[in-house]
C-alpha cells in the first residue's frame, strides 16, 4: 500500500510540474500591408489590391483608367 502511495505522489509531481503541457500551435495569420493605389492615392490592405503590371490599384475602375 506504501508503494502506491508513493508511484502516486510521483506520477502527480511528475504530471504537474515536468511534463510539458502538449501546445496548440495558433495558426499564423498574415499581414495586412497597406499599399498605396498607383492612381488615386487611397491606401488598401495588399489582400484587396489589385495588382496590374506590378502597379497595385484600389478597383477596378482606378485599374482601368489609366
């Protein structure tokens, strides 16, 4: 009985103090970068740029008047 007393005592030190705790890994989110339009200037998140010919533009209508 003394002997179970003591694994006891020592799988709860073990379980509380050393194990590591198992982590959930957070999934990592992008960066939002704010980037200028080429035509009108309004700064928009690079996720709702438009990109064309390697300019970023705000919409479709700052895209097609050039």
């Amino acid at each position: 009985m003394q002997w179970l007393i003591v694994i006891v005592l020592i799988m709860g030190v073990y379980y509380f103090f050393i194990r590591k705790s198992p982590r959930k890994e957070t999934p990592k989110k992008q960066e939002e970068i704010m980037i200028e339009c080429e035509k009108c200037g309004i700064y928009v998140s690079n996720k709702e740029a438009i990109i064309q010919d390697g300019k970023y533009y705000c919409s479709k209508e700052c895209c097609k008047g050039k």
